[in-house]
C-alpha cells in the first residue's frame, strides 16, 4: 500500500510538472507572437496611448501616495539608525539608495501588478468569456495585435516611468521627515545625496530593473488573460494568479539582477 500510495504521488507529481512545463512552453511562444505582431501594434498609436494611460496614468494615485509614506518612513527609520553612529547627514543617502536601487522598481512593479495587472487580465478574459476574440478571429483580425500588444506594450513603457515617479516621490518624503520635521541641514541632505548617487550604477540600473519588472508583469497579465478559462470563475482565478505570479517573478528577477549588477559595487 504504501509503494502504490508512493507512486500516486510520484505520477501526480510528474503531471504538475509536466503541465506546468507545456503552460511555460505556450506562454513563450506566446511572447514570441506578441513581439511578431508589435510592429501592428505600435503602427496603430492611438491604442497604445489609451493603454498606456490606463496603465500608467490611472495607477498615479496609488503610486504617489504609496512612495511619500515609504520615503517618509525610510525617513524615520533611517535617521533613528544613523543618528546612533553620528552620521544623521547621511539620510539624504540612505533614503536615495534605497528607492532608486531596489524600493522604487520593486514597490513600484508589486503595486503595478496588483492594480494595472489584474486589471489587464480581467478585461482580456472578459472579452475571451464573451466570444469577443473569437469573433475578431472570424473577421481576419489578430486579437493578438489589436488587443494583447497594445497592452503590453502600454505596460511596458509605463512601468519604468511609474518607478521614477515612485523615487522622486519617495525621496521627497525623506526630505519631509529629515528637513522639514526633524531639522536636519537642507545644504547637507542634498549634497551627500547627490554626491553618494551615480547615474549609471544607481539611476540607469534601477530603471533597467523597472523595465524587466514592466516586461514580466504585462506579459504575464496579458497571457493568463487570453489563456483564461472562459467562465466567471476562470476570469477570477486568472486574475488571482496574475497577482501571485508577478509578485514571485518580481521579488526572483529583483534577486538574480541585482547579483549582476551590484556585486562589484
């Protein structure tokens, strides 16, 4: 009994992986095919606009309102840490570092995903559970170019403007806590901080990551969208997983590019 009990658990465990390396398997070629048809896609600007307002523009809110209390708590917790070793000049460092390298993409990509994401992924698997897709296919139209690359490339562009604006409003409630509330010398925050800072080690990296972040959040939105089992309940559970599985690729990709890029740093 429990040799066959062991093998039930070896064949259930042999068909998750091997269902999961089919569903990894159609998701690349998927990519493949919304790259194939950007050129579509881009071509036709005035939806890419729409998407990248409804992706970008309408996740301001959450974006600054999230980066003020994330930079003004890195405020308070930075300068009780610093003021023990007498370096409480140094926050204007410690808080620029710390968005512009990993808070700002990171935070940033998590709250792209949760709002701009699922959102993505309803609308497309509403459209799929309405035949809507279907019905373009009958009339020679590529649902992939007229409904899938104009939102993922409206993702795309989206994601690395909203990580900056997440920095610099990030950096600007640091500036609150330690200037304006706790009193520290303005001329002192700034100056270290723009001393501390460097373009290509810190800005352009950190942008680079926001941009990676902003490719695996849309692509994974779109596809569990247009892969989505067309019922109220497929839709739910595609947007469920949408969140899920971007926060993980999120926090994984966060991991292995930060090892390239600051290991020498």
């Amino acid at each position: 009994m429990m040799a066959r009990g062991l093998l039930d658990l070896l064949a259930a465990l042999g068909a998750r992986v091997n269902g999961a390396v089919v569903r990894l398997g159609f998701a690349s070629r998927f990519f493949l095919a919304v790259l194939a048809g950007s050129g579509t896609s881009l071509r036709r600007l005035p939806l890419t606009i729409r998407e990248i307002y409804f992706a970008g523009v309408l996740s301001l809110v959450i974006i600054v309102v999230s980066a003020l209390f994330v930079g003004m708590v890195l405020g308070l917790q930075g300068y009780d840490t610093l003021v023990r070793y007498g370096s409480a000049e140094a926050l204007g460092t410690l808080v620029a570092l710390s968005l512009t390298r990993e808070l700002g993409p990171v935070l940033a990509a998590l709250l792209f995903a949760s709002r701009a994401g699922s959102a993505i992924t309803a609308e497309i698997g509403l459209m799929k559970t309405t035949e809507q897709l279907s019905a373009m296919e009958m009339m020679a139209v590529d649902p992939i170019a007229r409904i899938v690359g104009p939102r993922f490339w409206g993702g795309v562009i989206s994601m690395p403007l909203l990580a900056a604006i997440f920095t610099l409003v990030g950096i600007f409630g640091g500036y609150l806590i330690g200037v304006v509330l706790i009193g520290l010398d303005p001329g002192s925050f700034w100056s270290q901080m723009q001393g501390s800072v460097e373009l290509r080690e810190d800005i352009v990296n950190g942008l680079i990551k926001a941009f990676v972040f902003g490719v695996a959040v849309t692509l994974i939105a779109v596809f569990e969208g247009y892969d989505a089992v067309p019922t109220a309940e497929g839709v739910s559970r595609a947007t469920t997983r949408t969140v899920v599985t971007s926060a993980l690729a999120i926090l994984a990709l966060d991991f292995v590019l930060t090892a390239f890029m600051f290991r020498g740093v």
